[in-house]
C-alpha cells in the first residue's frame, strides 16, 4: 500500500465515522448531548475533506 491508498482508506473511514456520530446525535441521543455528538460527526468530515484533498500531494 502507498501513501495515496492509505489516504483513500483513511478518508473512507473518517466519513464513515463522522456519518455515524451525526447519526447517533441525531436519532439516539435527542438531548444536549446529541449536539456534541453532531459537532463531533462534521469534525470527523471536516478532517476527511482534508485528507481526501491531500491524496497526490503528500
């Protein structure tokens, strides 16, 4: 594996991470809590665009 494969499968997990947090804030936790969980899940896909952007450049 290369520097842009694991890119690709970090990135891939990453929003797949993220898109599961926003899902538990939004369908689990209903509360205040369900914020931080949602605020956590688009910081998760934040840092994937990131990596993702990264893939041929590093």
């Amino acid at each position: 594996m290369n520097k842009n494969t694991v890119l690709g499968w970090a990135t891939f997990i990453m929003v797949l991470m993220g898109l599961l947090l926003i899902g538990l804030g939004i369908f689990r936790y209903s509360e205040v809590s369900g914020w931080g969980f949602a605020a956590v899940g688009v910081g998760f896909l934040a840092n994937a665009w990131v990596f993702n952007a990264l893939k041929g450049r590093v």
